[in-house]
C-alpha cells in the first residue's frame, strides 16, 4: 500500500516530481544532496528515485543540464558559430551576448545548480571548463589573439564566470536587474582588452 500523500510508481507525475525536488535541491544544496531528501520533497518512495534515476549523475544531468550528459548542448552551435565569424573588435560583445543568452535559458536554478554541483565535484567542473573554454572562447582567442592565447583565454572564462556567479548566484540587485544588452556593453570591451589588447609585459 502506497503511504499517504506519496506518488505511487507509475503516477505520470512521479518522474517530473522528482526532477522538480532535484533541481531545487542541487540548487540549494549541491551536488552532494540528500536523494532521500529529493524523494521526500517530491514525494514519493525513495526506490522510486532510483527506478528512474540509476545513480545521481543521472538525476543531475536529467534535473539541470537538460536531459543529456552534456553541458553543451545547452549553447547554440549557429550561435558560437556567429562569435568566430564577428568582426573581430565586436567578438568580446558577442561572447558576452553568447554567455548571458545561455544561462538566462537555463535559469537562475539551473544555474546556480550547475556551479554548486562544480564546488563539489570535479567532474561537473571539467564538463564546464571544456565547454565554455574548450568550444566557446578559445577558438575565437586561437583566432584573433596577436599572442598568449592561453592567457586570454583564461582571463575572458574568469570574467564570463564571475558575471554569471554576480547575476545568478551571488545575486546582486544592479547587475541581477539590469537588461541583457547592458551588461554586453558594459562588459563587452573587458573582454574585447582581454581578447586582442596589450597585456603587460611577459615577465
């Protein structure tokens, strides 16, 4: 007999329960989260999670990435397709453009899901790295950079990650508020310097 107040296996709402408690939790807790805890916040039998779920890696990929056990299909190959094809005075605008459409498309639970999950496992982190450095900003810097490519890839991936943590997970108000295209322009020309200016001296 089903426990009162829980789903029962096969209730056409269970998975979808799941994968909304999932999401909130590895919002607010992790990676590490309880799945006890998601099965009781979405309740029903914790044998349940595992029924749909085999492991969490599965839960988390289906609750936060999207349903695949990739990041990257959550940014447009036309997309970054358009930003290695940009003037090249306008590819730091369009980088920022790039970066800030994506993670407005996941949302701020996502969001603040995927960066708590790369706190706590590396694997999560790594997936993140090769994506947003690896496909999105080193090809444009491999393109364009008179020189230190690694460098400049670098310092643009710790400028795009610190936005997002400032708008999505730190939250604050001016930079959480503002439209998009403000933070382009306001961005932007960082990362422009970061892509093609003078960086010092080597030494």
């Amino acid at each position: 007999m089903t426990p009162r107040g829980r789903r029962p296996a096969g209730s056409p709402d269970a998975r979808e329960a799941i994968l909304a408690a999932a999401r909130t939790a590895f919002a607010r807790d992790g990676y590490t989260t309880s799945l006890r805890g998601i099965a009781r916040d979405a309740g029903v039998d914790p044998a349940l999670v595992h029924h749909y779920f085999p492991d969490r890696a599965a839960l988390f990929s289906q609750a936060v990435v999207g349903g695949v056990d990739s990041i990257d299909v959550t940014l447009d190959p036309a997309v970054i397709e358009q930003v290695r094809q940009a003037e090249p005075s306008r590819q730091g605008e369009m980088i920022i453009r790039l970066v800030l459409t994506t993670w407005d498309r996941m949302g701020r639970e996502r969001f603040t899901a995927v960066v708590r999950a790369a706190m706590s496992d590396e694997s999560v982190i790594a997936g993140i790295r090769d994506v947003l450095v690896g496909v999105v900003i080193a090809p444009v810097v491999a393109a364009v950079a008179p020189d230190r490519v690694e460098l400049r890839t670098q310092l643009i991936a710790s400028q795009v990650i610190g936005l997002g943590m400032v708008r999505w997970v730190a939250q604050m108000s001016a930079v959480r508020d503002v439209d998009r295209e403000v933070l382009v322009c306001a961005v932007g020309p960082v990362v422009q310097r970061y892509l093609t200016g003078d960086l010092g001296p080597e030494a």
